[in-house]
C-alpha cells in the first residue's frame, strides 16, 4: 500500500510540474519538455531517499529494497516520458 501511496505521490509531482510550466510559458512545448525533464530528476531524488530510508530506518538490505525502488522510480518517469512523446 505505501509503494502505491508513493507512486500517486509521484504522479501528483508531474502534474505539479506540468502545471509550473504552463503557468509560466503558456502554450510552450519546450517548457513542458523541461518541466517533464524537472520531474525525472526530483523524482530520482525522492525514490533514492525512499531507498536510503527503507535501508537505514527500516532496516531492508539494499538487495530487498532495489526492486522497489525501480519499481516506485520507473513508473511514475516512464508515464511521464511516455506521455511527453505521444501527448505533450
């Protein structure tokens, strides 16, 4: 359940971007490539802080929390890229 609430969270984190970026360059393809490109980069950060925290805190070996890194990373940045190919 807490992998899915993080996903959501990822996904609300792209869509704030997006909206960052239209309210700053309406009607600008680049600012919603650059606001896509924004948001693989912090959402990298926030799923290795995620990884850091289920390493240290919770007390995971890095092997047991990989795949769900990868799982909480891909997701969310693959849609995003996925999207800003075809959609944006």
């Amino acid at each position: 359940m807490r992998t899915l609430v993080i996903i959501a969270g990822g996904l609300v984190l792209w869509g704030a971007c997006l909206a960052v970026a239209r309210f700053c360059a309406p009607a600008s393809a680049s600012a919603l490539s650059t606001a896509t490109a924004v948001f693989v980069a912090l959402w990298l950060l926030a799923a290795a802080a995620n990884l850091w925290l289920g390493v240290t805190r919770a007390g995971y070996t890095v092997r047991e929390e990989l795949p769900i890194f990868l799982l909480i990373f891909l997701l969310p940045a693959a849609l995003a890229a996925f999207a800003q190919w075809k959609v944006l």
